[in-house]
C-alpha cells in the first residue's frame, strides 16, 4: 500500500479533451459505435440493428449489474413469451390506445387463425399469470423482471441504439402489492434502482414526473429519467410508472386479505433500455473516441510493448508477466503486440476504443523496474515503480472512476456551453 | 443546465442553445400543452429531484396570464 496515485510521478500533464465532433452529436456517436466495432446500423431492416463482439461484451457488464441491483432488491427473474394474444393487449382500454398504432402483428402462423403481436412491453402478458400466481396477502409484493426484445412500429426516424423498432435490452419490472401504500413504496425503490445504475454509469439525470398527456399508456402516473446529451437534446432513459389497479381488474388480479376478502392488486412497472449505454457512450467520449467507465469496459487496461530490435524478448516477457500480476488482482486486462503497427498507431486505436488506462514498456522502463501509466479520460501520463503496479493500477482505475462519475455532480452536462 | 426562467423570449433563447428550461406552471393540463406549443419544445414534467414549488409565489403561468403558478415545469427539444 505505499503508493498512491499523489506519489505517482506525472511525466505529461493533462489536456482539454477534443470535443468538437462529439458535439455534433448523431454523427459523433454513428462514427464511434461502427469504427469501435460496438454495433452495427447497416442491418436491412428499419429500426433493427447488430449488437457486435465488443458492444456484447460492454453490454454483458452493463446488464450484470442491473440484474445484480434487481436481484438484491427482492425481484426475480423471469423470462416471458415475446407473443401476446390480441385480445389481451386490448383489455385495459387506455393501454392499447396508447398502443395499437405501433403493435407488429403477427401475420401469419401456418394456417391458424390466431390473433398474436409481438409485446410492445410486457404488462398484458405478466398480469395473465400474476392471476394464477398471486393467492393470498403472503404472496406480496410479488416483483419479477426480465431482460428482452421488445417491439413498436416507430413512425418518427429511427436512430441506432436510440429509436429503434426492437428495442433488444429492455429490463422490464413487474411488480404486485397489497395497497396504494405499498405499491408507491416500490415505485420510490424503483428511482432509487435507477439513480443507482445510472451512477454506476456515470450518467447524469433529472428525474421529473411526465405531465398527464405523457404518461404511460394505462399508467396513474409516470416517472421519467432524463439525460442531456451533448447537442443539448435530452433523451429518456427510464421510466417508472404507479398502474393503481387498472390492470389488475382487466384481468381480475386479486388477493386475499387477512381478514377474508378478495381485493385487487396495485401493480407497477418500470422499464429501462440499450439507451442507458447510449447516454453512457454520448457522456463520457470525445473526437477520439470512446471512454468507457472501469466498471463496465471489456478490458481496463491494455499494455503496449514499445519494442526495440534486440530488447523484444525481455520487453515481452515482462508485458505477460505484468499482464498476469494484474489478472490475478482481479483486472481485465490485454497485450497488444501486434508487429505490424507502431506503438503511436496502437495508442489511437486504444483511445478510440475507450480503454480507461494504458501501460507503456520500454526498454528504458525495464532497466529502471517502472511503467508508464495514460489515462484515457485525463490524457495524463504517470510513472509506477515495477514492484506496485498492482496497487498503482487499482489507484488510478478508481481516480479515474472517480472523475467520470463527479463530473456529474457538478452539473448536468458541463461541456454544453453556459 | 437547468435554466429557471420566466419570460417567453427568454425560455426560446434557452431551449434554442440546448438544455433544459424551468418555465411557471399552473398545473392546469391545456395550460401546459400551450406552453409546449409556445415554446416548440417538449414537457419533461415537474421536478423530483428538487422542490417544484420552490419560489413559484408571485409567478403567472406563462400560457395563461390568468392563473397563478403553482409549479416549475420542465422543457426541453428532447429525442
């Protein structure tokens, strides 16, 4: 524990980062998610895009912490039909007007004759057999959630990860009480959630709630979160909504009290999307690229062998044996030796690609048992002795976690101009 | 950037350089898609994150002059 990142030497000072595209935003953010390899908006149909091999793998972490925050909080998870019977969808009346002009039918099915959509959101398929799960008061609060694809005919344009026709990371929660009482006690936990992953992700927000003419279709009311993306557009990236007991006597959800009497359900739901990637992508990049938080970047620090001709052996010797020191602390970590590309060349591509943190070896590092530590998101550059790059690594990661996530704190969108 | 304000001018000036606009609001329903319409932007709703009623004492609401304000109400161009 002698080191601290006060007593790491700074060798480059740190610059303004480069925001002038980034401010441009939809084509910043089409560049960054296609250049990095992260999505892919070329796919032939409208509104459906390609999650590729390094977008997975940030939004496998992202995801791992919202079920993390939804299984500690007492939700379950579950994993419904993406089919809903027509006349399901049309039983609360204010929900399917909210609704049926941007529900995809399902045409077709062999030869049958049923009248099937693809969920547009899950409360009509959920409430069918909350009635068959939910006897007694014993059985409340019942809370599930699940992570699915779900689909609206979108009229208005479509923007990769941000208007989209299959919305495919929607974390829909379901929840059932006893009363008003309890059901509003969830919805307050449900903006706590929330605010949690969005810390997580260093995403600022407001958090208001919709006027009557916006609520959710068959909603008492609604709570949003909103973002302030950097043209100055805001965008929302969660809602919860109170839903009384409109559901619950469309489709007879009851409980039996303690007393003996049969009483419905007052159910919530709350939702949040892919956008909560978007807004984390659009807050933290810049006309390099991306940066991603250490807590949700597929690899946290990627080292650079700088070599030279007759120092490559030792040089990458001593790469592996520190990219081993760091997996074994617990980092993801990856070398890239590439022969083909000259260090100044990997040092772009690695910006680009958001790494929080960048290891620089040198034959003159190896001699003198030390490192060169670049910050993605300061552009600073430090030495750390050999012997505590562990340590060193963990200071700088959680400094630079740090700073993505104050940033937020000292105003919703600082780099938009005053 | 959360712009309090209370003149419509002033409320176009913001939204026209991006961010959020806090205008005076009655509550009133049609009052407040006028403002919407006044403004060419879109409500976010009223604050929770802070009081909505913090200093509203004294404001009008920006569509109807008639009524008194009894929230901030939040607008922006929003995608």
């Amino acid at each position: 524990m002698g080191v601290s990142i006060a007593t790491l030497q700074l060798i480059k000072a740190g610059e303004q980062r480069p925001r002038e595209k980034w401010r441009d935003f939809i084509d910043w953010f089409n560049w960054v998610i296609m250049e990095t390899g992260l999505y892919d908006y070329r796919y032939p149909v409208k509104g459906a895009y390609v999650w590729r091999p390094y977008g997975m793998k940030v939004r496998r972490l992202v995801e791992s912490y919202i079920r993390a925050v939804h299984d500690e909080t007492g939700h379950q998870e579950v994993l419904f039909p993406v089919f809903i019977p027509y006349e399901f969808l049309a039983k609360e009346s204010e929900h399917i007007r909210g609704f049926e002009n941007e529900v995809f039918w399902v045409s077709k099915g062999g030869v049958g004759e049923e009248r099937l959509v693809l969920r547009p959101t899950s409360e009509t398929a959920i409430m069918p057999m909350f009635k068959l799960w939910i006897k007694d008061h014993t059985d409340l609060p019942f809370r599930v959630y699940q992570i699915v694809s779900v689909f609206r005919a979108e009229t208005k344009a479509t923007r990769p990860m941000i208007r989209l026709r299959e919305i495919s990371m929607f974390k829909e929660a379901h929840t059932a009480h006893a009363n008003r009482e309890d059901a509003e006690r969830q919805v307050r936990e449900a903006v706590e959630i929330y605010r949690k992953i969005f810390d997580y992700l260093g995403v600022p927000y407001l958090i208001s709630q919709r006027p009557e003419w916006d609520k959710f279709a068959g909603a008492v009311y609604t709570i949003a979160f909103d973002t302030i993306m950097p043209d100055g557009r805001t965008m929302q990236i969660g809602t919860v909504h109170y839903l009384g007991t409109n559901f619950a006597k469309v489709f007879d959800v009851k409980y039996l009290t303690p007393s003996g009497n049969w009483e419905y359900v007052h159910t919530t739901s709350y939702g949040i999307s892919e956008r909560a990637i978007a807004a984390m992508i659009a807050m933290h990049g810049d006309d390099k690229g991306l940066v991603l938080p250490p807590n949700v970047a597929p690899i946290q620090v990627v080292i650079v062998p700088i070599m030279y001709k007759g120092t490559e052996e030792a040089i990458l010797r001593e790469s592996r044996s520190i990219k081993d020191e760091l997996v074994n602390a617990g980092f993801r970590v990856e070398i890239d030796d590439r022969t083909d590309r000259t260090p100044g060349w990997k040092y772009n591509y690695w910006e680009m690609m958001g790494v929080p943190l960048r290891i620089e070896i040198g034959p003159k590092d190896v001699e003198n048992r030390q490192v060169v530590l670049a910050r993605r998101d300061t552009l600073e550059k430090y030495v750390a002795p050999r012997n505590e790059i562990a340590e060193a690594v963990r200071q700088v990661l959680n400094e630079i976690s740090n700073n993505l996530r104050i940033r937020r704190g000292h105003s919703l969108n600082p780099w938009l101009p005053e | 950037m959360v712009a309090r304000v209370s003149s419509i001018d002033e409320a176009k000036d913001r939204l026209s350089r991006g961010g959020v606009v806090e205008v005076p609001w009655s509550g009133d329903n049609e009052c407040g898609m006028k403002i919407q319409q006044l403004l060419d932007a879109d409500a976010l709703g009223i604050p929770l994150d802070e009081d909505a009623g913090k200093d509203i004492g004294g404001f009008r609401d920006l569509a109807c002059n008639d009524k008194q304000a009894n929230y901030w109400f939040r607008l922006a161009r929003r995608y």
